[in-house]
C-alpha cells in the first residue's frame, strides 16, 4: 500500500469515530460497488435505516 492511501484510511477512520460519536450511521462503498451493482447498495442502505425491500 502507498502512503498517500494509508493516509486517507486513517482519515476516513477517524471521521467515521466523529461522526459515529454524534449519533450518525456511516456506510461506506467504493465507486465499483455502486457501479457494478447499485441495487445491492442501495439494499444496504435501506436495511441499515429499517426499510424493508421490495
């Protein structure tokens, strides 16, 4: 791994804890995962706010 990309992990890391601690849920995806299949995504989304799929 590089370190300019160990860099944003940590970062990332970080403002998911911050976030986190405010009460927020954090979902991450990477731009493949929504291109290759959207709809699996989104699933995650909706399963993760209580939101049944149709």
């Amino acid at each position: 791994m590089n370190k300019g990309y160990q860099i944003r992990r940590r970062i990332d890391h970080q403002v998911t804890e911050k976030l986190e601690s405010m009460g927020y849920i954090v979902l991450r995806f990477w731009e493949h995962e929504i291109n290759g299949n959207l709809n699996e995504c989104v699933n995650k989304v909706t399963a993760k706010a209580g939101f049944q799929g149709s």
